[in-house]
C-alpha cells in the first residue's frame, strides 16, 4: 500500500513540477503516472551506480553534486517517455528538485 501512496504522491509532484516550471510538460495524469514510476524504477536501477562512480566528485562537493545527479535522471526519464518533455538542464534541476522534496515529505508524513 505504501509503494502506491509514494507513486501517486510523486505523480503529484510531476505533474506540479510542470504547472511551477516553464520547460516541463506532461500530457496527462497517466502520463505522469508513468513518468513517477519510471523515475522511480531508473532511481532504484541506475542511481545507485551513479552514485558510486561520482563518489569523489560528490565528496568534494559535500553531497551537493547529487542533486546534479537527481536532474539528470529527471531528464533522462523526460527523454524516455513520451508525453513527459524536459527541455534543458535548469527545467530538470527544478522538477527534480520539487518531487525530491514532495518524495521526503511523504516519507515523513508515512513513517
């Protein structure tokens, strides 16, 4: 149950990423729903081993480098569906920035 509240809450948090940004745009509920999951999926698969490579850069950088990390995925996932467009690298900065702090605070508010 939780796995499906986090999905709709991060669908939520698409889809209010595109309505804040200029250069996000998603077609549909579906569509963003399909893009939370997919970033979802990309973060569990691709981020970690991301992470690990960018180890020195991001220690360097006290943990700063990460949310270049997190945009890039965010475009990464836009280029991937059809329907969800990110349009340069601040677009991606800002709406992976909106749904990583709507992801924290569903986080809080279900533990």
């Amino acid at each position: 149950m939780g796995i499906i509240v986090r999905l709709v809450i991060n669908s939520l948090a698409v889809l209010l990423a595109s309505k804040i940004v200029t250069g996000i745009y998603v077609q549909s509920w579906g569509t963003a729903l399909l893009a939370a999951l997919v970033l979802g999926l990309i973060n569990l698969i691709i981020r970690p081993l991301i992470m690990l490579l960018t180890l020195p850069i991001n220690i360097v950088t006290l943990g700063l480098f990460s949310l270049v990390v997190n945009a890039i995925l965010f475009w990464l996932t836009g280029a991937l569906i059809r329907g969800f467009d990110v349009n340069g690298f601040v677009p991606a900065f800002l709406g992976a920035l909106i749904v990583a702090v709507a992801s924290w605070i569903a986080d809080r508010i279900m533990d």
